[in-house]
C-alpha cells in the first residue's frame, strides 16, 4: 500500500480528469503510471549493467577510432 500525503487540489484533480479521460479510477491510473516509472531503468542500473556485461565478456570489443568513425559517419549521412 502506498499512501502520498499533501497532494495540491489542483494536481489531484488534473490526475483525477486524466484517470477518467483514460476510463480509470484514480487508483488504477496511478498504478498504471508507477508501473510505467519503474520500468525504466535508472542511469545508475544501466551503468551498473553495462559494467556487469563488460566485465563478464559479453560486449563486443570496439576501440575509440571505430566509435569516432561510426558517429561522423552518421553525421555525415545527415
């Protein structure tokens, strides 16, 4: 259960009409919309993650140059 205190009357009504627009009772919109915000990752898990597969081996070796290549030949395709 999670309970938020001090919610403005302004920003409960603007959820309040975006839950019924959306044919949902506030509750079931604002669960909809935490499930949404849990489901991106923060930066710090994606570092995290990128740091777990590096160490494990499962990044593909690329050096600077070839980085370096890759973005100005994007640029250039622009």
């Amino acid at each position: 259960m999670i309970q938020i205190r001090n919610v403005p009357p302004d920003l409960h009504a603007l959820l309040t009409d975006r839950a019924k627009a959306s044919g949902m009772n506030l509750s079931d919109f604002l669960k909809k919309q935490l499930e949404r915000m849990a489901a991106v990752p923060t930066n710090a898990e994606i570092f995290a993650q990128v740091e777990a597969d590096a160490k494990a081996g499962l990044l593909p070796e690329i050096s600077r140059e070839e980085i370096v290549a890759g973005i100005r030949e994007d640029r250039d395709s622009r």
